[in-house]
C-alpha cells in the first residue's frame, strides 16, 4: 500500500495497483491536472465543505474517468444534481450505527480496491 498526502485533507492511496482519491478539495493541489488522476478507481468525499469537496474538480475527473464515488448523504444529492453517479455512505450519532457505517465503509472500499 502506498499513501500520498496533498496539502489540507486529500490523500491519495493506493492497494493493488487500484487508486482511491480521498476528500480532493479547493485547497488540495498546486494545479488541477485531470491527467495526474487518469487511472483513478474510486472516490471518497467525506462532506461538503469546499475544503473536502471541489465540485469542479470532481465533477472534471468524473467525466474523464468515472471512478466509482463514495459520498456522505448531502454530497451525493449534490452530486446527483450534477449528474454524478455515487454511493451514499450515512452517518449517524448512534455509537453501534457509526462502527456499523465505518465497517460497512472499510468493506466497500476494500472491495472496490482488489
């Protein structure tokens, strides 16, 4: 496995040659080159706030690449509203719930990677 960081929240890891962009958000990068992410599987966006989510950016990779995406309840209608196809990952205050999410989360995205 092997794991980039990018400035603020993103990072981008890597297991088995399959590639997981996390959080791509407007402070992420020096310079948005779509070519940096042309062999990109998959997505995760933890919320929206512009620091995790460039709506922009994602959307320019999507139509490129269409990685798989994985985003909390607001960013997947966001993305929706755009066009973007997404997997929606709930989250909620309940302690049994949120271990159940993170799993159910950690098993997606293993899968998707393998």
């Amino acid at each position: 496995m092997e794991i980039k960081k990018y400035k603020h929240t993103t990072y981008l890891v890597c297991i088995n040659r399959k590639k997981l962009l996390i959080n791509p958000g407007i402070f992420s990068f020096k310079s948005k080159n779509i070519n940096d992410f042309k062999e990109l599987d998959s997505i995760l966006i933890s919320h929206l706030h512009a620091d995790h989510f460039d709506e922009n950016f994602v959307k320019e990779i999507y139509d490129s690449v269409k990685p798989k995406i994985f985003a909390q309840e607001d960013v997947s209608k966001r993305l929706k509203s755009i066009g973007i196809d997404s997997e929606t990952i709930y989250y909620g205050k309940d302690p049994v719930f949120l271990e159940t999410s993170k799993s159910l989360l950690q098993e997606q995205l293993i899968n998707n990677v393998q």
